[in-house]
C-alpha cells in the first residue's frame, strides 16, 4: 500500500529521531537501516527540500531532523516523498460523476482519508520509542 520510497523514508527519519543533535552521512543512515545509499540518497534530499531534514555539507557535515520529533509526522513525511492521492473528480471522466464520485471512488477517497487521518496522528517521536535499529554504526555500541 505505502511505497518503499515511504518505508525508507520513514525508517531514515526514525533513525534520525533517535539520534537528536548530530549530523549523520548517507552512509550512516543506510547501515543503520539497511537501506542502499544510492536510492537513500535521493529520498534524504527530498526530504530536506521539503524542510523535513536539515543537510549541512562538509567535515562533519550530514543529515538532522529540521523538527522536533515531537512535532513532526507521519503524514508530514510520507507528504514529502510520496503524497496520498485523494479522489476529487472522477478519474474515468465520466459526466454522470461530476457532481458526486461514484460508490466505488468515494470508497478509496474516503480510505485515502483515513489514513491522512491516522498518519497526522502519528509523530516520528512515537516511532522513535522503544529500541533504536538493531544495525548501529556508531562506534561502542557493539558491532
């Protein structure tokens, strides 16, 4: 149902969430949540194009989250990589549709907004509880 551009994109902010105030590489993030780097690296940019992430370049450089965990999300990152696609007219065209979407479209519009719903609801800092990703990079932490 969620793309796998939404599935890493939200495994990449978790991460991050659990890792407040230090920048991370591409190369960070991808080990710890068994992303590719290639693929990460477009998601992450996306993401910091729509203020999501903070990307700061250079020694030292990587990725942040913009917003506290707190106040950031599901629905705010899942916007940013892959919008949910809600049914305003009908797709078909069809005239006989064009004052009130067919059983059938109002259906999968009104799930659509079910989930908006359930996702605004949802904050990365709920996602982030409990325990870290099991593939840590950082050194001293067992691996």
């Amino acid at each position: 149902m969620l793309s796998q551009t939404v599935e890493y994109a939200l495994r990449a902010v978790v991460f991050l969430a659990e890792r407040p105030g230090k920048p991370h590489t591409i190369q960070q993030v991808a080990a710890g949540t068994l992303v590719p780097a290639g693929y990460l690296a477009k998601v992450l940019m996306s993401l910091a194009k729509h203020g999501i992430l903070a990307s700061q370049r250079g020694l030292g450089g990587g990725f942040t989250l913009a917003h506290t965990p707190e106040s950031l999300t599901m629905y705010s990152v899942v916007q940013a990589v892959d919008p949910i696609c809600r049914i305003i007219e009908c797709p078909l065209g069809n005239p006989e549709h064009s004052l009130a979407l067919c059983p059938l479209h109002k259906s999968i519009d009104e799930a659509a907004a079910l989930i908006e719903d359930k996702f605004r609801g949802i904050t990365i800092a709920k996602l982030a509880e409990g325990q870290p990703f099991a593939h840590e990079t950082e050194p001293g932490r067992g691996d």
